[in-house]
C-alpha cells in the first residue's frame, strides 16, 4: 500500500484538502483512497502528538486536557496503553482489501516534528507500514500569510492593529530563522 503524507505548511490550504478528504470519503475509496480514522479528524493531530517530543498540550490542548496528558511521559504512557498504533495498524489492514493509498493531511507534523530523532521515527514508522511514500509539503512564504494570521486572532478575540499585528509576527519569525540557523538538524 503506498502512503501519501500531506504536511502542510500553516496557510497553504491545508484545511481546504482536509475537508475535501473529510467530505468525500465515498467517491475517494471508490478510486482506491482510504483515510485513517481516530487520529484526530480533520487534521490528524494525534499523529504528531505520537511522534513529537513535545508536551501534548502544544500540539492538541482539547486531546491533552480531556485524557489528562499533562507531560510526555503520561503521554507516551496513554497512546501505549490506548492501542493507539495498534489501532492504526488495523485499520490499515481494513483499508489494504480495497484501497491503494492512504492520504494522511496533517500541518502539525511540518509544526510540531523538529529534530531528527521525531522525523527517523515517523520515516520508520511509515516505511514498515507502506511499500511506497510521498510526502507533500506545500511551502509558502510566510510573509503572505499574515493578513489571513491577522483575521484569525481577530476573529478568536485579538485586540491588535494589523500594522502592529505585522511588526510583531515579521520580529517573531526573524527570531526563529536566527534559531534555526543557529541549531540545525
């Protein structure tokens, strides 16, 4: 079975293919496309909250607070004891009678797995699974994405100029280019 890993970047229609794909199950398994279920629909969220390092809070706060997932040991210690791979798996199995491809559109891999040890996972975790892998990563620059950040801060209750809103993301996002220039994987 081949595997198509849609990794986003944030801003590059990402939510647009993860509705599609959420919208039309029907018609894409009729071509052979399967998705996974129980990895945290729409966006697949529960995939990078397995793989990455971080607390489970910064990736899924709504997955994290129901289940009490307050570091990365009780975490590692919940997907272990939930089945969560094991589900995957056989759900994978299902999918392998009558589909091709499974298509997993998730932002929060290219957000959430930094360091080499995150991704080596992820790459092993899908190489056994899947005969054949594509990832996707759609990139834009992250300039032209502000205005669309500006009117989601607004809309969830920001109180802060456009022009300021600007100055502010341009300062963060010089900040962590320094960062990753200066820590690369």
């Amino acid at each position: 079975m081949r595997l198509i890993l849609h990794i986003g970047m944030p801003k590059t229609g990402t939510t647009a293919i993860q509705r599609f794909l959420l919208t039309n199950p029907e018609e894409l398994a009729k071509r052979g496309y399967g998705m996974l279920e129980g990895i945290g629909v729409p966006s697949n969220k529960l995939l990078a909250v397995y793989f990455s390092g971080k607390k489970p809070q910064q990736i899924a706060p709504d997955f994290a607070a129901t289940n009490h997932l307050d570091t990365v040991k009780n975490k590692d210690l919940f997907m272990a004891s939930s089945g969560f791979i094991s589900e995957i798996d056989r759900q994978l199995a299902i999918l392998g009678e009558s589909c091709h491809t499974v298509v997993i559109s998730s932002e929060q891999l290219s957000q959430h797995l930094l360091t080499k040890s995150e991704l080596c996972e992820l790459r092993e975790w899908s190489q056994r699974r899947f005969h054949n892998v594509q990832i996707i990563c759609v990139v834009r620059d992250p300039i032209h994405g502000i205005p669309s950040l500006w009117t989601e801060a607004v809309r969830a209750g920001a109180r802060i100029s456009l022009s300021r809103f600007v100055f502010k993301t341009i300062k963060r996002l010089k900040s962590s280019n320094s960062d990753a220039r200066n820590n690369p994987l």
